[in-house]
C-alpha cells in the first residue's frame, strides 16, 4: 500500500515477515533477537559493519528490525534523492548478511548485558512472574522473556542462517509505503528490496490459549526501596478491531489530574509514587490490560485490594465527563503524529 504524503522529502518502507519461530520448543529462543540486530549492524559480504553505518549516516537514513512472536517488522527510512542507493544497499543486506561471528559475539554480550540490567529493576522481576504465571513454562514464554541466559551463548551461525532463510522470504508479506513516493517507484523499490528472496511457506497462526485464572502472586525483593503492584486482566484479540477502544479506555480511567485511578489513589489516599494503565500483547490473540504503580510497603495491601474495585466501578459505571476533551486531544495529535512518514506507515500496517 503505498501513501503519497505532499510537503514531505522522506520515504518511509516498512514489511511485516510472519514469523512463527517463537512457538517451537526445539529452536533457540534467542535466535530472533541476536539475527535482527546482527542484520541491521553486521554489514554483508561485500560491506563491512563500519562502513555500512557509515553509509546510512552520511545519508540521514536508518533502520530497524523488531522480532516479536508472531512477526518480524522491519523498516527503512531515507531522504528520497538516497532511495536507490539505500534500497540498494537494504537489498544486499537481506539477501547476504555476514553473520561474521566476531560480530555475533559482540551481538551476544550486548543483549546479555541489557537482560541483565533490566533484570536489576523490581517492575521486570514483577512482569516476568506474571508472564510465567499466564503462559507457563512454554516455548512463547521462553522467546518474550529469555529467563535463562545461557541459551544467547548457544546461538550458532548455522541456527541464524536457518532463521533469515525460513523468516525473509516473498510469502505472506504485509508492506506499507508512505512519503515523497509515487506508486509506481513505490512498486519499483518492494520490488528492488526484495529481489531474490526466495519463496517461503506461510505458516498458519497459532493458536496458543491463554488461560487467567485469578491469583495473587507476592515476590519478595530484600533490596526493594519501595512496593510495585501490578494487576493484569485479559483483552479481545486484535482481530476483533477494538484496540482504539481499549486505548481510550484506559487512558481515560488513568489520566492525570481526573482520571478514577488517580483520583481514588493520587488525590484521596495519596498512596502512590505513580500508576497507570495500558495493554500489551503476548502475540495478536492475548492481550493484557495492566494497572500498576508503586506505593509504600505499609499500603500495598491495602492498594492492591481497592485497585479492583476502582475499575469495577469505572466499568460498570463510568464517568465520561472529561472523555470528550481527551478524545480530542488523542485525535489532534494523531494527526500531527501521521504527518512524519515514520509514523504514518506503523499507524497503517
């Protein structure tokens, strides 16, 4: 789909690649998420990683690549007088990645070393226990949390090479094209992009089940300066089209200064340092609102507990007085947002 944006001078590309590599117990979970970094930095056969960022640079074009369980979403944005330099060169690196494992192993320790920092915080120890008490102890939750690090050692070159061959194929795509293009160059970039891709069977979605059944779960951490609370509870799946509606919704039950979560805690109790509200997703199908904040060790239960009512009183009874200004609000800086390509072509894909 390509979009024409008039006054704008960058192009925006960005391809959705299903992937189903999260859901198989026998591949490496790690594989995923040291292959996208290793394409994006490690250059190929004919490009070292030092002149590839360099090339990028000189040219104010970057890009991404974002593995998640049930895609692989990559993006590219450049200047529109660099487009067939940088298709080009996106191209070869599709097609030929390096995976030089010198480079690899750089790959490695940096993604080790951020899990682990991560895992210093009490809100990821808190989200990686609820994970596990919703999915268990399968291979979906094993790819979104990497609980245990001596599977990123394991990653082999030959593993990567069976990824991006099984992963970057012409099958099954979703692609979106927005910016200082036409159509037709539109068309003739994909096309350019994706030349000698092999072609890939489309695997079918998965069908993983997610069962919240109701529980309470208390994890102790010595060190903790201060109590973090975390409420989950279950969301449609995306493909039954209200995720606009649950984004509204929870902002509004959050908001600052008027919203119920912060007028009953903030303002009345003043128990929290800070709480909000929002979703996530596992995969496309399980989705989970979330309510959590922090709060004195000495009210946490007493927090913990009001929290649900809170949000039983808004569903049941909602007060939507401020709804309509914070609608607005949502709409003009939408639109805004949609006026930077980058932002455009996510919004539609």
């Amino acid at each position: 789909m390509p979009i024409y944006e008039p006054g704008v001078t960058d192009i925006t590309i960005t391809i959705a690649w299903p992937s189903n590599w999260a859901y198989e117990a026998s591949r490496n979970p790690a594989v995923p998420y040291i292959g996208t970094e290793t394409l994006l930095s490690g250059g190929t056969k004919d490009i070292s990683p030092k002149e590839l960022n360099e090339f990028l640079s000189d040219r104010n074009s970057g890009g991404s690549l974002i593995p998640t369980a049930d895609y692989v979403y990559g993006e590219i944005n450049f200047p529109k007088e660099y487009r067939e330099d940088v298709i080009k060169l996106a191209s070869d690196t599709l097609r030929r990645p390096k995976f030089d494992p010198r480079w690899v192993h750089r790959i490695k320790g940096s993604i080790r070393q951020n899990i682990q920092f991560a895992d210093l915080k009490t809100e990821t120890k808190m989200w990686t226990l609820a994970r596990k008490a919703n999915l268990g102890d399968n291979p979906l939750y094993h790819f979104l949390t990497l609980p245990d690090l001596r599977v990123i050692d394991e990653v082999s070159v030959d593993m990567l090479r069976q990824w991006h061959k099984q992963t970057f194929t012409q099958s099954g795509l979703t692609i979106v094209v927005t910016g200082a293009i036409s159509r037709q160059d539109a068309g003739s970039s994909v096309d350019t992009l994706l030349f000698d891709l092999p072609k890939g069977r489309v695997s079918p979605p998965h069908d993983v089940n997610v069962t919240i059944k109701p529980q309470t779960v208390f994890l102790h951490v010595p060190e903790a300066e201060k109590t973090t609370i975390g409420i989950l509870g279950r969301l449609p799946p995306t493909s039954q089209g209200n995720d606009l509606t649950d984004r509204l919704a929870l902002s509004h039950f959050s908001q600052s200064g008027s919203g119920p979560l912060f007028s009953a805690l903030r303002t009345e109790q003043r128990a929290s340092y800070g709480f909000q509200a929002g979703f996530f997703d596992y995969n496309r199908k399980n989705r989970r609102l979330f309510i959590t904040g922090a709060v004195a060790a000495e009210q946490a239960s007493d927090v913990a507990a009001d929290i649900p009512e809170i949000y039983e009183e808004y569903r049941l009874d909602p007060n939507f007085e401020t709804l309509a200004d914070l609608q607005n609000g949502m709409v003009n800086q939408t639109q805004k947002n949609v006026g930077y390509v980058n932002i455009a072509v996510r919004t539609i894909l």
